[in-house]
C-alpha cells in the first residue's frame, strides 16, 4: 500500500494562513502603540470628564452642609431675617411630584417598552422615533407644554402638584420606554419560545417570564428616570408655583426642592442663600443615590439570577 506524503505548502489554505501570521507579526509593534496611543487619549478624557463633575460635587458639599440641621430637614420655608426655616415643604412636595409622575409613567412606559420589543412594524418604529426625539426635547419646551396642557387649559390657570406630576411624566416616559425595550430585547428568546412550546399565552410569558428576566435592566431604567425628573427645574417652574407652606394635596400649589434652588438663588440675603446651598446639596444627593443605587441594585439581582 503506497502512502503520499502530505505537502503543507500545496494546500492553498495554510499557505494563506502563513501569510495573515506573518502581515500581523509585521504590524504587531505598530498596533501594540496605537493601542496604547488609544487607552491613553480613552483615559485623558474620562479624567476631563471626572474631573468637573467632582469639583461641582466637592464645591457643593463645602457650600451646603452648613445649612443641614434638625431644623433644615424639619421646618418650612421662612422669610428673611427670621431663624430657623428649613426645606421641609420642598422635601414633601418632591416626594408627593416624584410618586405621582412614577406611579403613573412607569407603567405607561413598561408596556409601551414591551410592545416595542415585540413588535418591528411601522406602529413600533414611530413610537421609538417619538420616544427619541422626547428625550431630546429641552426641559423648558415640556414645563410650556404641561403649562399649557394642564394650568391653562385643565385647571383654567390653577397651578397644582398634579401639574408638575404631568410635566415630569413627560419627561421620564421616554426614558422609561427606551429602558425597559432594551431590558427585554436583552432577555433570551429560548425563554419565550420554551413558554410557546408549553402552550403558555405571550402575555402569560411576558408577565412570569420575560419581564422578571429583564427586572435588574427595568428597574435600572427606571431609577434613572426617577432620578433625572427630580432634578428638573424648568417643568416646575411653569407648572407648580410654590408653595413656602406645608401642602400635602397635589391639587394644590406646591413647593420642590429645585424651586427652592432657583428662588434662593437669586436673592441677596446670606441666610437665603445658605438654604438654596443645602437645598442643592441635598438634590445631588438623593440624585447620586438613585443612579449609583440602580446600577448597585441591577448588578447584584443579575449575580443572584446566575
């Protein structure tokens, strides 16, 4: 039996493969530096864009927590001159504004997220270029439209916490949307096609399967949703009026802590301006709290869903 001797060089694929070797040991040093030019220019800007944002934070805490006492954190607004006034009515109306718009856009925008996912068709691909183009809309143009939508034409020009509920609604719901479509794409189709092949209904599979898959994605969508309508200032401005009173009715005018901001701001009396401080530093860090907190929350559920 005669047995032919194999010649590597014959076969056109591993002549073609010593060639790639070879062009890529040729430009290995050239690459290793542009790799290294690359991670360097990455690094510089990740320092010019950390660098401001934790001066902001370091100046703000030096010029707020001064004003953080019982009384801050306990008392309602008083005029100048007189001691002892706190943001306790600012805090309050936050948090009724801040429940109100979540309760109401978070699920809005989890079943519009979830028909986006589903869904490929000319209906979906509208809503998502709506949803995008919302996000980008200034936050002023959405305090005129709530102004306009609910103050003026609704209330028949009685501002309220409902008001300011509306125009912070609007602008969570796309957050919400586009978080919670991009949760869901990112849950393996097995899952649902395992539910199909059980007989289960697609609303069953969305409800006990795709979206507890998808929670650790959802809940980080909207946490940062929560946090980036909390901080907007320009909605309430135009939509809730203040209020230097307790109000615990959402139908009545009420006061926020980035009103408190602005107003305080601008006056020229020190103590006023001690408040306006701590109000500040007090928003930075219930926003710090949610967007560190969601990120915190989303990495452990995915490790214990592992």
């Amino acid at each position: 039996m005669t047995t032919m001797a194999f010649d590597a060089s014959a076969d056109p694929i591993l002549e073609r493969r010593r060639r790639i070797q070879a062009v890529a040991s040729a430009s290995l040093r050239r690459r290793k530096v542009s790799s290294r030019i690359a991670i360097g220019v990455c690094w510089l800007f990740l320092v010019v864009a950390i660098v401001p944002l934790v001066w902001v934070v370091a100046y703000v805490i030096v010029k707020g927590i001064p004003a953080w006492n019982a009384d801050f954190f306990t008392k309602v607004t008083v005029p100048e001159g007189i001691p002892g006034g706190g943001v306790w009515n600012a805090i309050v109306g936050t948090a009724v504004i801040g429940a109100i718009a979540t309760a109401v856009t978070v699920p809005v925008g989890l079943l519009c997220g979830l028909f986006l996912a589903e869904s490929d068709g000319r209906i979906a691909s509208a809503i998502r270029f709506s949803a995008d183009v919302m996000t980008g809309v200034p936050s002023i143009t959405i305090g005129i439209f709530g102004y306009i939508a609910i103050v003026k034409t609704v209330s028949n020009g009685h501002y309220s916490g409902l008001a300011g509920a509306f125009a912070i609604g609007v602008i969570m719901l796309p957050v919400v949307m586009r978080a919670g479509e991009t949760a869901i794409r990112g849950v393996p189709a097995h899952l649902s096609e395992a539910g199909l092949a059980l007989g289960a209904r697609r609303a069953t599979i969305a409800r006990r399967v795709v979206v507890p898959a998808a929670l650790p994605g959802i809940i980080t969508g909207v946490l940062l949703a929560v946090a980036r309508g909390l901080g907007e200032t320009a909605p309430l401005l135009l939509t809730i009026f203040g209020n230097q009173y307790l109000q615990w009715n959402p139908t009545q005018p009420m006061d926020a802590l980035p009103l408190v901001i602005y107003n305080n701001s601008s006056q020229p009396y020190a103590d006023l301006l001690q408040v306006a401080w701590g109000a500040a530093l007090l928003l930075v860090a219930v926003v710090l709290v949610f967007s560190v907190g969601s990120r915190v929350l989303a990495a452990r559920m995915q490790r214990e869903r592992r």
